[in-house]
C-alpha cells in the first residue's frame, strides 16, 4: 500500500520509524540523540531539528509517503509577533514554576476549580505553569510573548516551512492546562491569569486531519504528544490501562469521556483517536525497590526480585507503604514511608523485598482504584518501564490488579504511535480510511500473565496492605490531607510513556 514514518522528538533524543501503511510493519529506523545537556531545562529548539536531520540521513524517509510526530510534553515554546523565540523552549524536567502553579490553583479558588475548569490541577511541568513564572520572573520577555507551541506544534510548523497556520491536537492540547478536554476548547482566561494578557494558541485538530502538505507533497498529519502516541502505538482501547514503573508511577487507562475530579488526583487527558486518557500519578514506584535493594545489600533489582520470590503473598505480615518521597496518591505530600507488621518472624531479607514489591504495587492499584471508582473499566493492564522484566514483578501484578497483565516487548511505541496516526491521515485524504477509525495495525509482541486462581491470594494481599494505610493514614482517600492544595514536586503527567528514572 505505502510507507509512512513516525518520529518522536523525546527529552533525549529523536527516533524514526518507518512502517508499512497496511500492517505497521517496521521497515527501517533512525536514532540521534540531541546535541544538548540531558539535563537541560532551557534548549534552543533549534537542537530538535539538527537531531531530526540526523536521524534522517542515510536516505532514512526515501519513499516515505505521510509523516506523524510525536514529541515530549510541557516544552513552552514562546514566540514574539514575529515568530521569533522569545527565549529558549523551557522543558518539562524544569521543576521551577512550583511556586507558579501554587499561586495559580488559589488564584482560580483551589482543587475543584481548576479539575472543573480544565480536568487538570496546574503542576510546575505544565505550559500554564511555565507561563506563571515567566510573568514573575522575565517580565520583558513576557510581555513580548504573542504566540505559544508545544514541541510537537513547533516541529511540525517547521516541516511544513512556517505557514500562517498553526496546528495541534487534542491530545497535546489537553496537557497545556489552558484546554479543557471535557469541552474541547481553550481557556484564554486561564492564559491571561498565568501571563497577564492572552497569545495566539495552535488550531487544534482532529485525529485523522492533516496538518498540511510540505511543498514536495509529504503529508504531515496532526502530531500528538508522546503519551497519547505510545498509547496509539501500542493500540490501547477501552478496558485497557498502562501502569509505568519509573522512578515515580503512573497509571493511565482509555476512557469515553473526560473525568473531572474535585480532588485534583485524576488528570484529564485527551487521547490521539478521540476519547480519553485519564492519568493518576504516584510520587513512588521504582524508587520504593531500590531504596529496598540498597537496604538490604543486593546487587540489582534483579537479586532483589530473586529474593522476593523467596517469600509468600502476604510478606509473614510485613506491609511497607512505599510513601519515600512523600506522596501524591493518596495526597499525602509531607508523610514518609511506613515499615509495619514487624516480628520476630518476618524479620527476613526475603519478606522484606517481597513487602517493596507488593508494597509498590499496592500503591499502584491504589491509583488505579481512583480510575475504577469513577467508572472507568479496566480489564488488561499492560505494565511499561524497565521493572516490569522482573519476575517478583510479573508473579505479583496479576493478581494485585485483579486483571490480565501485558507486558509489551521494548519497542519505540511513541514513534510507532505517530507512524499509525500519519497512516490514518494519508488513508483519510486519499479515501480508504475511515476518519473515524484508525488503521488496524498488528499489536504489540508482549508477554500474557493472568491471575488466573491466584484472585483471592490478591485480594488478601490488598486488604493488608489497606488496613496498614487506613490505620497509619485514616481517611486517606476519603478526603484531600491537609495542605493538600500545595503543588509538590511530584511528577506532572507522565513522559514518553511517563516511565521517569529510577
């Protein structure tokens, strides 16, 4: 049929798919990491493009019919009425708006307001956020901000040569904190709270629209942000949830309709095919492992997992409630991590990492019962980041989610994601897809674990795990802690696939 390509411009660096329009098939593939600090909180977007060309070469694109791109998230790309950079992207690892995003959720009147306003409490990773402390801090630059773009927005304009018209999506829309995805409209007066006057924002498109034709006929289609085209690349649909074991967690699950929660602990993101991506997050995952592992001597989490799979469901009794770094789900952002249930015969090096591994994903189920409780259906879980390889991992999940447990192969599901949605466009223009129905590409290669007889063993193990949180932490979940308004340092919507660094 043809070949598309998807490319994904991530924190780090931009790889390149090329894939077969009927089957997904993967043709060929690019990598080059960008010439900048990986640390860097401000880069001159000029580095994305150096690294695109590079990933290109080689005659990478030749044939290449359509384009999608997939980029990281919360970049604030500003703009003066020229076009030009006002100052360099700030990006999303820039944790320096906290005091911003504080400022702005009192400012709207609190939690609820803004959940109703937009489906997202304001975070310092957001572009609202980013804006607020731009008004604080460089007044003169702010002032000659015009126009606003995402690095998705900014790297499509710039294939497309920089038309007149601006474009993004309602997938990268939704995580900007000025664009409510239960209306699918922008929020000027929330830009204008943050900046102090209002900016010209991107056309949001359709899923299966085309952001326009570069002048040698390449179609670029809409773009998304790399949450939305991981789930599009791994072909996520409703009664699925993604569960990323970062150094933080997350779980994100597809939904019909945008959720707005008074409490602030679920995020309301669009997706890339036009439903919804609502995302709970977890200030502790992975971490919870390897402050374990260093605790007790281990070489890896793999000898961690190895000695966790020594012991039995239930620990001998011994509960640790993973809150290390404080804890945004329950809000909790000033408590510390529980050891509970110590005696003479728990007291072991395998009970102990076995009450990480359960304690870890205790929490996560925690969050994923936020989503279940507001309705949304999940029936497969498809665990993503580096611990989801280990076996402790892959014995215990199952049957603590109460669901079917995938665990896709590591693939560039991001990339994949934007080469699905630049086939959906090209098929949608030339009149073979359906625009309302993405091309059905083979799914990912993944490992299958059910909970099979193991459901009660599970159950068991949550409800230990929650009469140690309701005693150590009573009302947790009933309602928000207090000073539970205050924007911590907590992860703001998940990256790529929100994985974060151990």
């Amino acid at each position: 049929m043809g070949i598309v390509a998807g490319l994904d411009s991530s924190s780090g660096a931009t790889r390149i798919v090329v894939c077969d329009t009927g089957t997904g098939a993967v043709l060929r593939q690019g990598y080059a990491p960008h010439p900048v600090d990986p640390k860097a909180t401000d880069v001159d977007p000029q580095a994305w493009l150096l690294s695109l060309g590079e990933a290109a070469s080689g005659g990478l694109l030749e044939g290449v019919q359509a384009i999608g791109v997939s980029a990281q998230q919360h970049a604030l790309i500003a703009l003066d009425q020229q076009g030009a950079l006002v100052r360099p992207a700030l990006l999303g690892n820039d944790k320096r708006a906290q005091v911003a995003a504080a400022d702005l959720v009192d400012a709207l009147g609190g939690r609820q307001a803004w959940a109703e306003a937009v489906g997202a409490v304001p975070s310092a990773g957001q572009v609202l956020a980013k804006l607020g402390w731009l008004a604080r801090h460089e007044a003169e630059a702010a002032r000659r901000v015009a126009s606003v773009m995402q690095a998705h927005d900014w790297i499509v304009w710039q294939l497309l040569g920089r038309p007149a018209r601006r474009t993004t999506d309602r997938g990268d829309a939704s995580s900007t904190g000025y664009w409510a995805a239960a209306t699918g409209t922008y929020r000027q007066d929330l830009v204008e709270l943050a900046l102090g006057h209002r900016v010209v924002v991107p056309e949001v498109l359709g899923p299966s629209e085309a952001a326009g034709t570069t002048p040698e006929g390449l179609l670029i289609s809409a773009g998304t942000g790399e949450t939305m085209a991981a789930a599009l690349g791994l072909g996520l649909g409703t009664g699925d949830a993604v569960v990323s074991l970062g150094g933080s967690g997350s779980v994100m699950a597809v939904h019909g309709e945008a959720l707005a929660d008074a409490s602030g602990s679920i995020t309301s993101f669009a997706d890339a095919t036009g439903l919804h991506l609502p995302v709970v997050h977890t200030n502790n995952a992975v971490r919870a492992l390897r402050g374990t592992a260093e605790l007790l001597g281990t070489a890896d989490l793999a000898e961690l997992s190895a000695l966790a799979l020594k012991s039995t469901p239930g620990s001998s009794g011994l509960v640790l409630l993973p809150y290390l770094e404080g804890e945004r789900t329950p809000q909790l952002p000033h408590t510390a991590g529980t050891l509970s249930g110590l005696r003479r015969e728990s007291m072991r090096p395998e009970h102990l990492a076995r009450a990480a591994f359960e304690g870890m994903l205790c929490s996560l189920a925690d969050a994923m019962d936020v989503l279940r409780g507001r309705g949304v259906d999940v029936r497969r879980v498809f665990l993503l980041g580096g611990a989801a390889e280990l076996p402790a991992v892959q014995a215990i999940a199952p049957a603590v989610f109460g669901a079917q447990v995938v665990v896709a192969q590591p693939a560039e599901y991001a990339a994949l994601g934007a080469a699905r949605q630049a086939a959906w466009a090209l098929g949608v223009s030339n009149g073979t897809l359906d625009p309302a129905t993405p091309p059905a590409w083979q799914g990912a290669a993944a490992q299958v674990f059910e909970p099979g007889d193991e459901l009660a063993v599970g159950s068991a193990v949550r409800q230990q795990y929650q009469a140690t949180r309701e005693q150590i932490h009573p009302g947790a979940f009933a309602a928000p802690a207090p000073g539970s308004d205050e924007v911590t340092g907590g992860p703001g919507t998940g990256t790529g696939t929100g994985t974060g660094t151990p």
